[in-house]
C-alpha cells in the first residue's frame, strides 16, 4: 500500500529527533492551543500517536476526536496513548478511503501533504475540506522549503528514503499552499521551524 509506514514504525520518532531534533514536534505542539473545548476533532496521519498525549495534556475530558491513520503498526502505537477521558476513536485506513461527516470543528494534518503527489494531494484536501464545518480550523504543519540548498538536498533524501521504505509516492512536495488559497482559507497564525524548513499553519474555513 502506498504512503504506509508499517516499515518505519518502530524507529521513525527516532530517526525524527536525530534528524529535526525537537521541530517536528514543536510545530504540531504549537497549533494545539488553538482548540476550544468540546471540539470535535478530525486528526489525519498521526503517525505514533504522540500528539494525542500533547493534546490530552491540554485538553483531558471534553474532545471528542476521530483518528485515522493508514499504517496498522502506527495504529497500534498510538492505540496505547492516554488519551484521558476524551471520546477516541481509532480508524485504521487511508483518509480518502474514510466516509467522514462535515461537522469537524478541527482538522489536523501533521506532515501528511509531503507523501503525496499533486493529484492524491488535491483529493485529499477536498475530503477533508468537506469533513470541517465553515469557520472551522485546519491546523497544518509540513514541510515549507523556502529554496536554500540544504533543504533541497534534505528533502530528495526523505523522498528517497521512505519511497523505497514506505512507498511514499511523492517526489516533490505537492502545491498544498495554493489548495488552501484557491479555497480561500485565510491564515489565522504561522511559525517557522528548523531554519525555516518547517512551517506550522493555523487556517480558518470561510
């Protein structure tokens, strides 16, 4: 299955922090503040789970959140998460595969965009437009070159890597920037991280 990180499961948070150190994990802890109380929440490629930890932490009782992520060895990592006394449920499945309501208050992608190509990345993006309700917000990290060599290098080198791994489709980051403009998402709030490699995004549905 493409996109499926099953091979990579057992070492990718580890392999994030040698590489990226704590950024990869700061920019998604950076958008979480953003979530009111009894939001119902839409999170997409959480990969290991971890977030769900961060967002307990903030909010203990209240969220009630769908989880869907493709690999099964992913899932069943983040399965072990505490997730406090919030409503969880798990779905272990490609997103566009998944029949979602329109009533999200929040839709988080962490580093999703980057495995796709420019097609898988429009369908996605118009499932999940559909999933948040107006006036609802997108919380998106990913990574955000902005032309320095390095970054480049880097970014050829993980699209490599996970192709041959995970069977990651992409080789080149999709336009997900003009995905959001062309449906006319304003941005409420941006960070740069990692010498401005990786941006978090906080998007707001007309």
């Amino acid at each position: 299955m493409a996109n499926n990180y099953d091979n990579a499961a057992w070492f990718y948070d580890g392999l994030s922090r040698l590489i990226f150190g704590k950024a990869i994990v700061n920019a998604q802890v950076y958008l979480l503040p953003y979530i009111q109380p009894a939001s119902k929440i839409l999170i997409v490629g959480g990969g290991t789970g971890w977030i769900l930890e961060k967002l307990t932490a903030l909010q203990p009782t209240t969220l009630k959140i769908t989880y869907i992520e493709v690999s099964a060895k992913m899932m069943a990592l983040s399965a072990k998460r505490n997730t406090g006394a919030n409503d969880v449920t798990f779905i272990n499945s490609a997103v566009e595969n998944v029949v979602l309501s329109s009533d999200f208050d929040v839709v988080i992608t962490p580093f999703l965009f980057d495995n796709f190509s420019d097609a898988t990345a429009q369908k996605v993006f118009n499932h999940l437009n559909f999933a948040l309700k107006p006036d609802g917000l997108w919380l998106y990290a990913d990574f955000e070159p902005t032309g320095k060599l390095w970054q480049k290098t880097l970014l050829k080198t993980m699209h490599i890597f996970f192709k041959i791994l995970c069977g990651v489709e992409a080789t080149r980051l999709p336009g997900v920037k003009h995905l959001f403009a062309s449906h006319h998402y304003m941005s409420v709030n941006s960070k740069a991280f990692f010498g401005d490699f990786i941006r978090a995004t906080v998007y707001r549905r007309p």
